[in-house]
C-alpha cells in the first residue's frame, strides 16, 4: 500500500448518468458524486484486493472519516472503485482497480456505513462484495458516525456532494415521501402514514384508487423483483385510518389567521389543494365551483367503479373544512375582477379543461353522437342511466376512452368496441386500464381512422385502414392511410374520446398560449400580479397527482406574496432512516401483492368499486 499525490486529472465519473448513485433501501436519500476534476493536492491510495481492506483499517485509526463511494467504469472488463474519506482538512481516496467479475472484499467490517454504496453497486453496477454487511439503515451508520458528517462537505479539497431523493419519491410529481409512509404501513401506524402523506397529497384515499403511480416505475424493488403497490398501500393508509377515527378528517392546528382573504376558483384537485395548504398558513379561503359537487375532472371523469363519488366527496370537504375554507357550490365566475373586488388580496384559477375534442369527420353532430364528457358526466355526477342501445363505438385511445367503454358495458351495451388510429402499443391508456377493458369484454380495433359518420339507425361509420408511417413529434409513427381500405361499421351509440381541452374565459385577464393553456412562471404565477393557475387549465389534461402538485407550489407562492415563508420544501433527512435487514433471495421468491378484483362478469352489472383492499396481513408483508 502507499499514498501519494495523484499526477493526473482523470475524472470519477465523466458525466451525472455515469455517476456512482448511492441509494438508502427503504430510507428515500440518494448521493450522487461527480469529481469534476482532481483538487489542487489529492491524496489516493492505491490499494489491491488483498490489502483493500487493512487500508480502510488504517484509514479508521487515523480518525478517517467515511464520506462515499463512486466507481468508474474503465471499459468492458475492469471497473475502479474509489472509496472517499474525511481526514481533517482533506479528502483521501482509497482506489481498487479490480476485474467486474471478481469478488471485492467488503470494507463494511471496519465502516458499516460504506454498505449504502457497496450494496448499491452490486445493483447498479453487478459488482460481488464478499461479506457484505446486511442492510442495516441509518440507526447503525448513525451510531457508527455522526450524521453531520456522512454528508459534511470537508474543510479541504473534497469531491462535491449533492443529495437527492430516492427514486420513488423523484419519480411521483408531488415528491410524496414514500418509504416514509410505507414504513408507517409496515408497521400498523395508518394515522401517520395518512399524515405523511398528505404533507405533500392531501387526498390519500382518492390518490389510492386512482393514482397511476409512476412511483412505481422508480421503485428501487423492481431492480430485483416486481415493484412495491405503491398505490395500493396509499389506499391502505387512508381506508385503515377511516375505519380507525370514523371518517377522514382530522383535528390539525393552523397558523394564526393572516388577515389575508385567498379566492380559489375551481373545487378539482389543483384548487383543493391549494386551498388546504393556504388554509394551513393561516390564511381565509373560499372556494367557488361551477358544479354541484367537489372534484372538477375527478366528479366527472372518473367512473364510480373506480372512485366512489361519495368517498371523493368526503375527503375533499375534510381536507377544506380541517383549514375552515368556505365552499360555494354551483357558484362559476366568468369575471375575475369582479370577485377580487370582494375584498381578495389573491386568487388560484383552478378551472380545469371541460372541453372536448372534435372527431374531425363528417357527420359528427348526428344524433347518437355523444362525448365522454357529457356522457361521463350524465352517468357520474346526474346519476343518469343514458339509452345507447346494444352496439356502442367508442373513438379515442386514452384512458377516457377507456372509462367511457366500460361505463357502456355497465350501462347493458352488449357490443362496445374501441376504434384507435394507431398500434396497441401507442395507446396512451395505462396498461391497466386496457387490460380491464379487456377482460370486461371491450373489443379493440386498431389502426382505423374515422372518416364519415352517417346518419340514421343504427348510425353508420366509415373507417379507414392505417399503417404506421414516420415518427412525429411525440416519437410515435404517424399513422397514414392505406389507399382503397376503408369499411362501413353500424352502431347504436358513438363515444368521441380523443381528449379534451381547457377554455380559458376572457374575464380571468389572464395570458394564454396558442393552446389556449393559461401561461405562468415557474411557480405558477400568472400575467396578473395576484393570480396564480394550476392544474389541467395550465398544462392540459394531466393527472391527479400533478395537479396536487400545482396546487402546493401555487400556494407556497401565494403565501409568500402575502407576507409568509411559503411552505418547506423537500430535503433529504437522516432521520427518516430506519433500520432493517434484506434478504434478497427472500425478496426475489415473495411475489407482488395481487390487487384484489370484483370478477370481470360480475363487475360488469353495476358500478360498485372494483377493487377491494387488501388484508392487514398481506399488506403488512407488501410494504415490508
């Protein structure tokens, strides 16, 4: 072993995608590490395999403290790894350059805090450590160090540290703090787990029904086996902590009142949350909603079979009678300047886009031509039962398609097929969303492009024959006509469901663009000085997720304006570390937890909720 200057510049890792990503299992921080270049004086020691870890040994009784891991990737068959160390006013570097495929001995006997970056490169990087600590979390590497210093920048030259979340939490648009809460599963503490979650979600037991969790795709899990039911585990948290307290609100306390009147316009998703955190800091909120109910997209979009309008309806009256804001049902502004007159320092426009798309085919005002939406709605918030015959056509390939097929179905259709102008695998419906369509009996008839609708009864509908062509701006390949292939469908009903798009009403006095979407800054303020927007009305249609979002950053940014220190934001914390040990081969044989389903044939006669919630045992196990 010897320790000397280090002559070159060679980088760590020559770009943030190449850079070593440390991550805590179960504990939501991640450290990634970039030495962009060498410091002035460096100090590395070359070590072998077999004096690797006597080096570290050294390094522990020099009072070395243990910084982090990154790996450079030399090409297809060697790999260096550089463990960093804290020594007074410098960083040591400790660098093996060994073969991928070969066994590194673990330093983790002597500091058991470099499991966070030796475990994650036999992940990441399909490295072997032989006698690799288990995982065993913060509650060991903090009593092994001082928390300050696992991610104290050093006095002197050092490779720069930055923190992140894990990727779960990256991945969910509200930056929910999701090993927290599931932890909170783990172990039976629904109170907490629903608090947690509503720190950056306020509507945990909607979002549990109706999330499409892209947390899941970060799932640090699904390196190994299926991801972790996310989602499911919310409902979890939100279904128990009902059972338990007899209903979803809670007693919370708020900051003092600011003096300060907020007006939200719009009850969906965007608006409620932005009422509830304004409410929060102590400010007076009333909300005013066009229609008869809380929900904007959600009351109207959704199917009861998936969100009951009766559990929708009490989560949001909780989260907005828990902060005391006023609620003004049937109430639609048209004239913002007229409301503010009222006395209102700010206002959030939370107004949805309720608008749909147009066919673009002749004959599309015929009779029996209906849109989701107003087919939705009928059926979701009247309580309606629409007549649409046996033969139902459904047009369009995202999920209000989807919901419009199935809500047929429910309504006695005998024959509901979805007409889509491009392949299956360009449905931009969620996978899971199709797959029950399908096992409900939804037929699917891809690359056909209405063209004509004729009217009379049964309608008639001409399509033509599509073949993908070049990409377009979206990356899928353009569907382009195939000459002399066109076919003539009957049907009782026709469902338009290509999208939907926001109108903006002149009176808001606020900038669009050509989209008619309402232009904001990056914390969603908007051309007026005193009006923020959020939601489906800024970006178009999106989820609920991202409208909560909106909802919090709009608010922070309003409590801001009004005098207030916003609300936190999202940091790294070591002490959200827990420990716990993992057994991988345990892990690889236990299979995902099976999402329990009323069956496809029963299902289909009515509208109760689909889904049913896991028993407190097998869900104990998932977020285990």
């Amino acid at each position: 072993m010897r320790c000397t200057p280090r002559a070159d510049n060679r980088r760590s890792c020559t770009s943030p995608e190449q850079a070593f990503r440390s991550r805590q299992s179960g504990g939501g921080i991640v450290m990634i590490v970039e030495i962009t270049k060498a410091p002035d004086v460096a100090y590395n020691i070359m070590a072998t395999m077999d004096t690797l870890v006597s080096a570290a040994e050294t390094m522990k009784q020099k009072g070395a403290r243990f910084v982090t891991i990154t790996i450079k990737d030399i090409n297809d068959a060697d790999v260096e790894v550089l463990y960093h160390f804290e020594v007074e006013d410098h960083i040591e570097t400790l660098h093996l350059v060994t073969k991928k495929d070969e066994p590194i001995k673990s330093i983790t006997g002597v500091y058991i805090a470099a499991f966070i970056g030796e475990n994650e490169a036999q992940d990441l990087f399909k490295l072997k450590f032989s006698n690799l600590a288990v995982d065993l979390g913060g509650r060991m590497l903090k009593n092994d160090i001082s928390p300050s210093t696992l991610l104290k920048p050093a006095v002197g030259p050092q490779p720069p540290i930055m923190r992140k979340l894990g990727p779960c939490r990256e991945e969910c648009p509200a930056m929910v703090n999701i090993p927290k809460y599931i932890r909170e599963v783990e172990r039976d503490d629904p109170t907490a787990a629903y608090n947690t979650i509503i720190d950056r979600a306020p509507i945990p037991a909607i979002l549990g029904r109706v999330c499409f969790a892209p947390c899941q795709e970060g799932c640090r899990q699904e390196l190994e086996v299926k991801p972790i039911q996310i989602r499911l585990l919310k409902r979890v948290a939100a279904d128990d902590f009902k059972e338990q307290n007899g209903g979803l609100q809670r007693e919370i306390t708020c900051k003092p009142p600011s003096g300060k009147k907020v007006a939200i316009v719009g009850g969906g998703p965007a608006g409620v949350a932005a009422a509830y955190y304004l409410g929060l800091q102590g400010h007076s909120v009333t909300v005013y909603e066009k229609g008869a109910m809380l929900g904007g997209a959600m009351a109207w979009g959704i199917p009861k079979y998936r969100l009951p309008k009766d559990l929708m309806n009490e989560e949001l009256m909780a989260r907005l009678a828990e902060v005391g804001a006023e609620v003004k049902l049937e109430s639609p502004v048209e004239d913002l300047e007229v409301l503010m007159a009222e006395g209102y320092d700010a206002a959030f426009l939370g107004i949805g886009a309720d608008q749909c798309n147009s066919l673009r085919c002749e004959g599309e005002e015929s009779e029996g031509v209906i849109s989701f939406i107003d087919f939705l709605t009928a059926v979701n918030v009247r309580d309606e039962t629409p007549e649409i015959g046996e033969k139902v056509i459904v047009i369009g390939g995202g999920n209000s398609a989807m919901d419009a097929a199935r809500t047929a179905r429910r309504l006695g259709a005998e024959e509901v097929t979805l007409f889509y102008r491009r392949t299956e695998g360009e449905m931009p419906a969620s996978l899971h969303e199709i797959h029950g369509a399908m096992e409900e009996g939804v037929n699917f008839d891809f690359l056909s492009s209405q063209m004509k609708i004729i009217p009379g009864y049964p309608l008639k509908i001409e399509f033509q024959v599509m073949i993908p062509g070049e990409p377009d701006e979206s990356g899928r390949r353009r569907p382009e006509p195939v000459e002399g292939r066109r076919y003539t469908v009957k049907a009782d009903t026709v469902i338009s469901a290509i999208g939907y798009r926001g109108l903006v009403p002149a009176g808001m006095g606020v900038e669009v663009n050509r989209y008619g979407q309402i232009e904001t800054d990056k914390n969603l303020k908007t051309s007026r000085d005193n009006v923020w927007a959020g939601g489906d009305a800024v970006y178009g249609p999106t989820s609920v997720i991202a409208a909560l979002r909106d909802g919090r950053i709009a608010a922070s940014s309003i409590d801001k304006y009004l005098g207030g220190e916003g609300l936190s934001d999202v940091v790294p914390d070591m002490k959200e570390f827990v420990a716990r040990s993992v057994d991988k081969e345990a892990l690889r044989s236990t299979p995902q937890a099976k999402i329990p389903e009323i069956d496809p044939d029963e299902r289909v006669k009515n509208f109760a909720e689909i889904e049913l919630l896991l028993d407190k045992c097998k869900a104990n196990c998932e977020a285990g």
